[in-house]
C-alpha cells in the first residue's frame, strides 16, 4: 500500500465514525445555533468535528487542518499536506431528517486533492478515491456519464441561475434537481447518476475538495465556470464558481458561462 492509501484508510473509517456519531447525536437531541450569516450549526455539527480533528491530527500530527466548524489559522499555510473537514454538509437535511447529508473528508497535498471520502451514512453510499487511482462507491468503481449534448441533460442546482436575459448563447431544456449537500452532488456526478452539478457562486473549499478528487478520478471534469482549475489551501479558502460535469458537457457548460462574471 502507499502512504496515499493508507490516508484514504484512514478518513474511510473516520468518516463511516462521524456519521454513526452525526446519527447518534441527533437522537440524543440536537442543540441548535445560527452562525454569524444565518446558516444554522447544530450540536452534532460540533461534536462530530471535534472527534474528527483530534482523531485525524493524532494520526497524522504534521498535517494541517481546515474545516467548517473550526476557527481558521495561516498554520495550515505552511503545511505539505492538510485534511479538509466538513463534520456535516447538508446541516439543514440532517436537522430535518432527509438523507442529502454526508461528512466529506479530503487530503489536499500541494494544492490539488490526492485522496477524498464522501459518507452519506442514511442512504448507506460511501465514495473513494486516491489520485491516478480511480474512484469508488461502496468498493465498486464508479464512472461519470457519457451524455454529449446539453438537450435533456440531469443537473444538480438551481434552474434560476439560467434564467434571464444576460446568457450569450441560450441554454437547451435541462431537468434540474436539488441535493443539500454539494459533496454528494459531486459524488452522485462522478457515479453518473445525474450529468452535472452547477452553482455559479464561491464555494468552500470543505465542501467541495472531496468531491473535486472523486469526480475526476470518475472522469468527470471540475473547475470554475471560466473553466479554470481549482487549487487547494490557499488564504481565501474558497473556489469561485462550480461547474461538474460529464466530460463531453463540460464545454458546452463552459461555453455558455464564459462571459458571466466571476463572483468575489
């Protein structure tokens, strides 16, 4: 095994752990907080990042730490290889009790993602991946969709962002569906069971890393809406756009989104 594989042990078991201990909290009862912004964050939020930090980082004590519930440090800066963290994507979902939640866990190294798991415990799915290694859903590979034209095509996000008059090229009739959690819609991109997911705003890194690694290695094509890759760990944790798609639709997305300003 390589050290990559080792890694991608390692947050395997941490994250199918975080969401027994998501599940197990929200029966226990659930305290519940807004964050500065609205967003809420919930006691399970809490606790499944505290065991997650402490578990990964005694582990693997040189490595750096950026999650959603954990206060940022430049500390990660200067660090080779950081884990990035989201206890619980899809906090609504899990509040409520719908299944689109998951713990996304990722190992950025220089940058890029080199192994990522995404656990969506209450529809019992788990995706993998280590980089030039392929990816996986419950130990069965997974592959992206062939679907080459834009007519028709499944696509995870808001059907609004296309409406308006400021679109150059106008878009064919998409079927759009909605998932809380933006790790899953990534994942459920890479297993091709929907053609792409799209969100024309920044993105956190934490809850994009993971997906970005499992969806490439699927095949699928991740990068901004100008179609810029995406790079890791840097001081504004943050992506600008989201564009996953099945490799054939990703530049006819692309095409279309070219002259859409990027958001700061």
């Amino acid at each position: 095994m390589t050290d990559l594989d080792v890694d991608l042990e390692l947050i395997r078991q941490a994250a199918l752990d975080a969401g027994a201990l998501a599940l197990a909290e929200r029966e226990a009862g659930l305290k519940v907080e807004a964050k500065v912004g609205g967003s809420p964050v919930t006691s399970g939020d809490l606790a499944v990042d505290a065991m997650l930090k402490d578990r990964l980082l005694a582990a693997r004590p040189d490595y750096g730490w950026l999650s959603e519930e954990t206060a940022d440090s430049s500390e990660r800066l200067s660090k080779r290889r950081i884990f990035v963290v989201d206890p619980v994507d899809g906090t609504v979902a899990y509040m409520k009790r719908q299944p689109w939640w998951c713990t996304p866990i990722a190992v950025v190294e220089d940058g890029q993602v080199v192994a990522a798991v995404i656990h969506a415990p209450e529809v019992q799915e788990t995706y993998a991946a280590v980089r030039n290694g392929g990816a996986w859903r419950n130990g069965a590979p997974v592959r992206a969709s062939d679907v080459d034209t834009l007519d028709d095509a499944s696509v995870l996000g808001d059907a609004r962002m296309i409406e308006g008059p400021h679109w150059d090229e106008p878009w064919p009739p998409l079927r759009f569906s909605k998932r809380n959690a933006l790790a899953y819609r990534m994942a459920l991109v890479a297993a091709g069971a929907f053609d792409a997911a799209l969100a024309l705003t920044p993105k956190w890194d934490w809850d994009v890393a993971a997906g970005c690694l499992i969806a490439e290695e699927a095949g699928a094509r991740v990068t901004d809406h100008h179609g810029r890759p995406w790079r890791f760990n840097r001081p504004d944790p943050r992506q600008a756009s989201l564009v996953c798609a099945a490799p054939a639709l990703h530049p006819l997305i692309i095409r279309r989104c070219k002259n859409v300003p990027l958001s700061t």
